[in-house]
C-alpha cells in the first residue's frame, strides 16, 4: 500500500498523517530553520574528474568522490551535475551514490541529513529531493523514511510519498525529585515486647 505523508518538524499542528500510514507519534521540539548566511558563502567542489562551463545557463558534470560544501551545506555522491542560471549561480545539484547524502546546521546547530540513492537539491529554494528509500533525520527531533522526500531545509517542511514511516522523539523533560519517605517522629519510644 502506498502513503504519503506531510508534515513539519517546525510546526506541530502540520504534523498530519494521511489515513493508513502506520506510525507512532511521539510529540517532539520543534527544530530552527537551516543556518543563516549559508546561501552567502562561496561553494566548493572537490571530485575526481570535471567537464564543463562556468558560463550562465550551463551544466557541469562531477564524477568520483564528489564533495559539494558551502557554509553548513555539505553534498556527497559519485557522480552529479550542477546546473548555472542565467547569473551563473549554482541553482541545482543533481547527485547520485550508494547513497548520496546532503546534511546542514540549523540556527541552533542541530544537524540536518539526508540520504537516498539520488538526490535533486534545489539551491535557490534549499529545497532537496530524495529518491528512492529515502531517510531524512533531525538531531534531537526525530525522522522519516520514505521512496520519496521532499525537505525543505529554510522551514523544516517534509514530504513523504510511498512505504512512509517516521519517528518523532520525546522532549526529555527533567526528573521529578522522588517523595521524601516518612521517618518516625524523634523522642518516641518503640514499646517494650511483653513477656
């Protein structure tokens, strides 16, 4: 059976489940959006072999190794593409690997990742696309497995099409100090047993 799923780990009241999806949902933190200046550091590749333009509307293909950092933002798989715009900016990252990953800090610096064979991210929106058995994990907030996740790193908005499942985690709440156990009033005297 198929199911979908659409939630956000930034807001509670959008964590909804469509009917048959089997999950147990624990209530958790809400999570920061991705980590602010990220989009205004400068990219960086590292890859065994290169073909192709810095010009606009342009594609690059990245073989072997791949690494594609900037800020927090960090990429890796075995082969991708990086598509430039009309600006020569960097609007999207295609990678694929075995699996390819893509992980970022929040505000709060609580790691985000993802993986699943190929992954279609969106640099302009921060929007990434997970395809197939694809897994999406919060630090300290929880996850979500599915053949398809679409995560949007700027506001912490998932969705998942197809054998979902996910795991939201409880806040630890501090522990409680036990009830002190009544002790016997001073001065008294415990009668003698008879004889």
């Amino acid at each position: 059976m198929t199911t979908s799923i659409s939630a956000s780990f930034a807001h509670p009241a959008h964590r909804g489940f469509l009917a048959g999806a089997a999950v147990a949902l624990v209530l958790f933190m809400p999570s920061a959006h991705a980590k602010t200046g990220d989009r205004n550091q400068p990219m960086v590749t590292k890859q065994d072999s290169v073909s192709g333009f810095n010009a606009p509307n342009t594609v690059t293909t990245l073989t072997g190794h791949i690494v594609i950092a900037q800020g927090t933002m960090k990429a890796t798989g075995n082969d991708g593409k990086i598509y430039l715009d009309a600006d020569s900016q960097v609007s999207r990252i295609v990678l694929t690997g075995n699996p390819a990953h893509i992980q970022q800090m929040d505000d709060k610096n609580n790691l985000m990742t993802g993986e699943a064979p190929t992954l279609d991210y969106d640099n302009i929106n921060g929007v990434a696309v997970l395809t197939p058995n694809a897994v999406v994990t919060e630090q300290g907030t929880g996850d979500a497995h599915a053949d398809k996740i679409t995560y949007d790193t700027q506001t912490t908005h998932f969705t998942g099409v197809g054998n979902v499942s996910a795991t939201y985690l409880a806040k630890q709440r501090p522990a409680t100090a036990a009830p002190a156990n009544p002790q016997p009033a001073t001065g008294t005297t415990a009668p003698a047993p008879s004889t």
